[in-house]
C-alpha cells in the first residue's frame, strides 16, 4: 500500500508533527491555506470518511479531543475550523482519513 500519511505515521516521510497520542498525530499542512493549518489524522488506515465502519466512531471522537488540545497549544483561543473532504467531489486528494484544522485569523465563509 502506497499511503503518504501512513508513511509519515511510520516516521519513513518527514512532517512537522504539533500532535501524537494512541490513535492520531497531527502535522502541518505541506500547503498551509491559513496561518494555522494542521492535518489531524488517525493512526489507523482509513481510507476516507465513507469508508469508517461502526468500530470508529470512538476514533472519530479522539480527533476532536486532539484538536481541543491543539487548540489550546497553537493558541486557537478564538475559534478554528475543521473539514473534511471525502470523496472526488469534494476534492479529496490524500486517500488516508484525515481532517483540516484552520486558523490563526478570521476565516471567510468559504475555505478549502
Ligand atoms: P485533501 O485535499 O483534503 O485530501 O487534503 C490533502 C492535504 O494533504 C493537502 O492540503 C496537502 O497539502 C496535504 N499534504 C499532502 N502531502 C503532504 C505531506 N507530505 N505533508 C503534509 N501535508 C501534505
Ligand atoms: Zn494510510
């Protein structure tokens, strides 16, 4: 399997991690569209959001408990944003679940 997140879990790509605990790791978006830019992904393999299966869901809840504390971290005190993209339609490129966490200003109606 040829995953680039898998690989930067594994430590065999570089990335700038803000974030680890048992079930995700956080690092900057190579191509960062806000100040704040982070990819909050699980460890686990997971192809997208329409691939999660019933055993997850404790998964899905870890990645917001990270970002809380990325938050706080990052000093996101303010408010940030999360997206996902799933699917072709919605531009997904990354094959790997994994959530965009945006901030560090104001944010428009409209990102990514
Ligand atoms: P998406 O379009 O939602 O699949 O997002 C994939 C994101 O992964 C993009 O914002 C890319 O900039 C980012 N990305 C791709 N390769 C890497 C990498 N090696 N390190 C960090 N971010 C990456
Ligand atoms: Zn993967």
């Amino acid at each position: 399997m040829d995953c680039v997140f898998c690989e930067i879990i594994k430590g065999n790509i570089p990335s700038t991690k803000v974030y680890e605990d048992d079930f995700v790791v956080a690092f900057n978006d190579l191509n960062p569209q806000t100040p704040v830019h982070v990819l909050i992904v699980p460890k686990k393999h997971i192809a997208s959001a329409n691939d999660l299966v019933e055993e997850d869901a404790e998964l899905v809840g870890r990645v917001f408990l990270a970002a809380k504390k990325i938050a706080r971290q990052l000093g996101l005190e303010s408010g940030y944003r999360i997206i996902n993209n799933c699917g072709k339609d919605a531009g997904q490129t990354v094959m790997h679940l994994h959530f965009h966490m945006l901030g560090g200003k104001t944010l428009g109606e409209k990102i990514i």
